[in-house]
C-alpha cells in the first residue's frame, strides 16, 4: 500500500465559495451517519476546514458511473464504523467539476483524503471493502501523525465549534496580501521576515509556498509539459514542469526531474536548478522521506 504524508495540491481556489448551480439540492445535505453531500458552493466548511478538526475522506462519483451509488454504499457503511474519527464527504463531479479539477482526477470513483486542507490521494477505482479499511486505517494514522485526532460531530448532534489560534502579528501584512490576491506583495513580505529571522523555519515555508504559488498561477501543465520536453536543455521550462509536478504532488518526478538537471548543467545554471531543488524541499517538508532520499541523491550529482 503507498501512502504519504499530504500533497502540496494547491486547493486555494476552492476556498472561495462558488455560487450554486441552478437546481443544485441542499448543500451539505446528509447522507446518513457520519456522510454529507458538498458542492462548490460549500465545500470549504463541509471539507476544507472540517479537515483542520477531523479526518476527511473525499468520495469523486459520477451518476453516469454504474458502480458509484454501490461504492459509495460501501464507503459509507465503512466510514460509519469509525464513529466520527474520519467524515465522508461526496462529491458529484458532473455537477461539481471544479473540484473534480482541483484534485486533479481523470476517472471516477476517486478517493482522496484531507488532512488540513491538503489532500492525500487514497485509491481509484472500486475497491474490495477490507481495503477500504486498510486505506482509513493508514489515513487515521497520518493523522495522528500530524495532530488530527479531532471527531466529526455526531449525526444530528451540534457542531462544536473550535477555538480560533491566535494569528502570529508577524504574519499580518503577508496575509493580507495573500487574502487580496496579491502574492508579490505577500512574497515580499515574507522575505523581509526571513531576512530578520534567517533560521525561522515557519517564515522559510510560508515563503516558499507562496513563491510556488506564484511561480504556477494560471500555467498550463500540458503546454508547460510539451515545451519542456521539446527543449530538454531550456532550465526554466524544467524549473516550471517541476514546479507543477510538486503543487500536483507528484514530488517524486519533480525531483527526479531536477537532479538529473543538476547532472547535466554547468555554473550559474545548476546553481539555479539546485537552489530551485531546496526550495522544494522545504515545500513538501524537511520530515518527508522522499527529501531525504533526494538530498543524497543530489549530493551524489553535484559531487
């Protein structure tokens, strides 16, 4: 079973709610026991920041997919064993393409999870009910790992409604610029924090999360793609490529892509691409293991 700790799959556009679609039912509506339904118009409370207090699970179906109202059946009656350690959450694609987009999926039934508002891709395809359960099993286990051990409030009980952490002061004009769209502004704000505090390892991430942000924002992955593989030789068309690669968490091939970058460049060039490389890192996070094994192996090209 492949599991890994939570993408870096940019969702930031789903947070702003859409307008519902004309005839759409009841958002949030639920489905029986700890299962709801989420459209776009709702899914930034039903599951972006339900999945900062408690695991969620993403079910992608389709009406036109035969074996979606079954499989869903079965996600449910497996969900509802774990009394509230993990909610699911449903998600009719054909009404709801924009999330379908978002997560990135070319076929239904696709099931992913939340931890914090990053997905963690589980499974595609109908699978057999003791892997359903092999897959909350592990999902419940990140969790933990990364301080989700919250329940989903009882069917029908209250929402208990969490305390708000009090933002840090040092990040209020960076926010403000992200919040406004105006991610210059928040990257500059940033890199006057990390020049105050070169050892800040939350003001390194931020900073390299939003220069990521805004070294992809309306890219064309296809396109990008296509030119990188026409010009093997052109950095900044694999610097880009690798970029989507980790915001689409496809880490392992941004990084292959690099270090086989850093392989065949010279001087200023692979300096660029290595930088590039532990900016990444950072990104996805100095615990992750895939890091780890890119370190050596980028030490092995550089020297």
């Amino acid at each position: 079973m492949s599991f890994s700790r939570p993408g870096a799959l940019d969702l930031s556009a789903l947070a702003r709610p859409a307008a519902p679609a004309s005839g759409a039912g009841q958002a949030g509506s639920p489905a029986g026991g700890w299962v709801v339904d989420a459209t776009e118009a709702d899914f930034q409370q039903v599951a972006l920041e339900a999945s900062l207090q408690h695991l969620v699970v993403l079910s992608l179906w389709s009406p036109r997919a035969r074996e979606s109202a079954d499989f869903n059946a079965r996600l449910a009656a497996a969900a509802n064993t774990y009394d509230g350690q993990l909610l699911l959450v449903q998600v009719d694609v054909d009404a709801n393409p924009g999330i379908g987009q978002a997560l990135g999926a070319q076929a239904v039934p696709l099931v992913v999870g939340l931890v914090k508002g990053q997905p963690v891709p589980l499974f595609q395809s109908a699978v057999p009910d003791e892997q359903i359960r092999g897959y909350f099993e592990e999902l419940i286990r990140l969790g933990a790992e990364h301080g989700v051990t919250g329940r989903a409030p009882a069917p029908g009980g209250a929402v208990e409604t969490p305390e708000e952490p009090e933002d840090d002061p040092r990040f209020a004009e960076a926010d403000a610029a992200f919040n406004a769209g105006d991610l210059d502004g928040a990257i500059a704000a940033y890199e006057r924090l990390a020049a105050q505090s070169p050892g800040d390892a939350e003001v390194a991430e931020r900073l390299a999360g939003v220069r990521l942000m805004a070294r992809t924002q309306g890219v064309d992955l296809q396109q990008a793609r296509a030119a990188a593989a026409d010009a093997p030789g052109d950095v900044d068309a694999q610097l880009l490529v690798a970029d989507l690669d980790v915001s689409g968490g496809h880490v392992d091939d941004a990084f292959d892509r690099l270090i086989q970058l850093v392989a065949r460049t010279v001087e200023s060039d692979r300096d660029r691409v290595r930088e590039r490389l532990l900016e990444l890192f950072v990104v996805v996070g100095s615990d992750d293991p895939r890091v780890a094994t890119a370190r050596r192996r980028l030490a092995t090209a550089l020297y």
